[in-house]
C-alpha cells in the first residue's frame, strides 16, 4: 500500500492496478521520478557545473554578441532552471562578464570557455550546448537574429517539442 503524509494529487498520484496471485503493481506512469542531472565543463575542466531537468528551448543564436564573444556563426543555448544549477568543479563560480546591464555571463578565467548566460530576472540559465556532457535532447528547435546569421550558414532544426515539455520560453535569456 502507499502511503503518503500528504493528500495526493489525483492528477499525478500513482495508482495501483491488478496483477497476477492478486498482488497489485504501482502504475508507473503516474509517478513523478526526480529531475534528470546534467553535467558540463570548460576546455580545461577547472569550472564545471551540473543542472536538472528537461532541457527548456535548445535554440542558436547569431546575435553580435554570440558572435564577437564565440568567434563563431552561432551559438547553442540550452536552458534550465536557475535553482537546478550548482558549480561542482575545483574553480567554483566562473568569472562574470556584464553584455548587457542585466545579463552577465561566466567563462572558465583559465582557458575562456564560455559557459553560461544569466539574466538577472529570470528563472532561467541558459548553458552553451555543447559544455554539455549529454547534449541528448538539445537539437535547436529555434534561431535567434537569423537574419545576423552568416550568409553561407545553413540550419536543419530540430522538431519543436510539445508545448507542455518544458517550463517556458526562454530564448530572450541568451
């Protein structure tokens, strides 16, 4: 039997179902199993980080900022939650740098790696996609200043996910 110190939620308690010798079986897919971690690191792995979920709004963007600070046609964002970030690595916190008044973001002060965007009203962060471990999930369904894009760059997007898979937009966080 399960048991609980709270009421459940009819909408995502587990039920119970028949199964044989009369025992019953909890139904899976109602549970709510913890958030899927993330790992990722700079070049030199000095600043490394871990963040949960779903990965929120995988998109590129070619913005002259994204540009001037990769030295690439584009970069690969993929959002998380803001409290499901945690530095675990030797180096602590990367070194913020200010873009915008209220958008900062942190790269490794040892070998440059860009690592993370962060707006200062936002309960989101998004994280380059490929300091990412497992990039699974984070084909870009969006690109942000196409239009500043490179002329010879050419985009495939991935398929945009369900609306209810992920906890916002957050593409204007990047």
């Amino acid at each position: 039997m399960i048991s609980s110190s709270r009421p459940a939620d009819p909408k995502t308690a587990p039920t119970t179902t028949g199964s044989p010798a009369g025992s019953t079986a909890l139904d899976l897919t109602t549970v709510q199993l913890p958030a899927e971690v993330r790992t990722g690191r700079c070049q030199c792995g000095d600043i490394t980080y871990a963040v949960a979920g779903i990965p929120d709004d995988p998109h590129l963007c070619s913005c002259a900022h994204e540009t001037r600070i990769s030295g690439g046609p584009a970069v690969l964002w993929v959002g998380f939650r803001r409290d499901t970030l945690s530095w675990t690595g030797p180096g602590g916190e990367p070194t913020w740098y200010a873009t915008w008044p209220t958008l900062h973001r942190g790269f490794c002060p040892h070998c440059g790696t860009h690592l993370i965007s962060v707006a200062d009203d936002s309960d989101m962060v998004m994280v380059t996609g490929f300091s990412l471990d497992d990039r699974t999930g984070t084909d870009p369904v969006g690109h942000s200043y196409r239009d500043e894009a490179a002329l010879w760059m050419t985009i495939a997007l991935g398929p945009i996910p369900p609306a209810d898979s992920g906890p916002g937009t957050s593409a204007d966080n990047a």
